[in-house]
C-alpha cells in the first residue's frame, strides 16, 4: 500500500513541477504504481494473503456473532 502512498506523491509533485521531482522522467513517476500493480497482482495472491485477510474478517463476524449470542443469554427474559 506504501507504494500506492509514494506514487501518488510524485504524480502530485511531477504535475505541480516542484523541486527536483518535476524534472523526473514520468517513468520514475509511474515505477512505483507498476510496483503496486505487481505486487497487489502476483505476489500477495501466491502468499495467500488476500484469502488470509477475507478469513479474518470472517472469523471477525463469528466473533461478533458468539458475543453478540452471549450477552442474549445472559440477559434475563421477559414473558
């Protein structure tokens, strides 16, 4: 996600022309939104962190779901 951060940077510098960053070649500008593109693409699916990631959200939701359930049941009922 950094690399996202960092390209945008200089997208937003190169086209304001500040400093040195406004003289870069556009490659320069462009290599870190490759970077992410490569990243997001390849690597973090043969890692299995995108699947790892949909897990925990759903054991996040089971959680919620048992806690939820719990304080239900401590709670005493009204007829």
């Amino acid at each position: 996600m950094w690399m996202l951060w960092v390209g945008l940077v200089l997208l937003v510098l190169k086209l304001l022309d500040v400093g040195p960053i406004g003289t870069l070649s556009w490659w320069w500008v462009v290599l870190p939104f490759v970077g992410a593109l490569i990243w997001f693409e390849l690597f973090e699916r043969r890692l299995g962190l995108d699947k790892k990631k949909a897990f925990d959200e759903l054991d996040r939701a089971k959680q919620d779901r048992i806690k939820k359930a719990m304080e239900q049941a401590k709670r005493p009922r009204r007829h």
